[in-house]
C-alpha cells in the first residue's frame, strides 16, 4: 500500500468547504457528518471539523522575492493535472495567486500556484520538472 498522509483541519463551514473542494478542485467526499467531513485530495485525507476561525501570528515570509504563506499545506501532482486544474481555477474566475516557478534551473525546480480555501487555508499545488528531486538537497 502507498502511503497517504491525513490532516485535520478546523473549518468555518462544512457545507462551503465541501462545495470549494469538490465544485472547484475536483476533490470526492469520503465519510461526513453534520460537524465535520472527509475529502479525498488526490489519495490524501483532509479532515475539516466545524469550529471558530484558526489565527495564525506569522503568515507571510519571503523565498525567492514572493511573498508566501507560513502556513498552507498542499500537492505535488504531475505537469499536465496541474495546468489542467490552474486552468480550470482561472476558467472559474477564483483568486489564484503567486503561480511562478520556483528553483528555475536548480535541483528542486517545480511550477507552483496558491489558492485560499473558504476557510482561508492556502492550498499549493506544486509539480516537479523532475520528481526524482522532491526531497533532494
């Protein structure tokens, strides 16, 4: 079995948050309830449980001249999903911000966009020029 990773994450609304990740994203609903549900992210459980917002004192910080969330959290997907789904974003008017690429001819070079989740959540989804260089130095 591959290994998924699991995240659970405080959310203002179920209902807004399941209509972003499945209308938007593309994402399918796995178990809910009336306080909380499941969203399979490309093979990855993401939890959201009903609660109040979640503050963050350091948001931002700098790499590469952007300027980037401190917090997000998100996933690496092949070339042709990720123009795919930047496309589809873009096509339904949402606020992507920073797409750039990162590492320009350097080990670790990816293409990356961020997108905020109802519950302002940054979301990134990044692809790798090579994905043999993901963890490398």
């Amino acid at each position: 079995m591959e290994s998924s990773f699991h995240m659970s994450l405080p959310c203002l609304s179920v209902e807004d948050t399941k209509n972003f990740y499945t209308n938007n994203i593309g994402a399918s609903i796995g178990r809910t309830s009336e306080n909380w549900l499941d969203i399979n992210l490309f093979n990855h459980q993401l939890t959201f449980i009903q609660a109040e917002k979640f503050n963050f004192n350091s948001p931002n910080y700098v790499f590469e001249g952007k300027l980037l969330p401190s917090f997000h959290f998100g996933v690496i997907i092949d070339v042709e999903k990720w123009g795919e789904l930047y496309a589809k974003l873009n096509h339904l008017n949402l606020k992507v911000v920073t797409q750039t690429t990162f590492l320009k001819d350097k080990i670790g070079e990816h293409l990356s966009f961020f997108i905020k989740d109802p519950n302002d959540y940054m979301l990134e989804f990044k692809s790798f020029k090579d994905s043999k260089e993901i963890f490398n130095i």
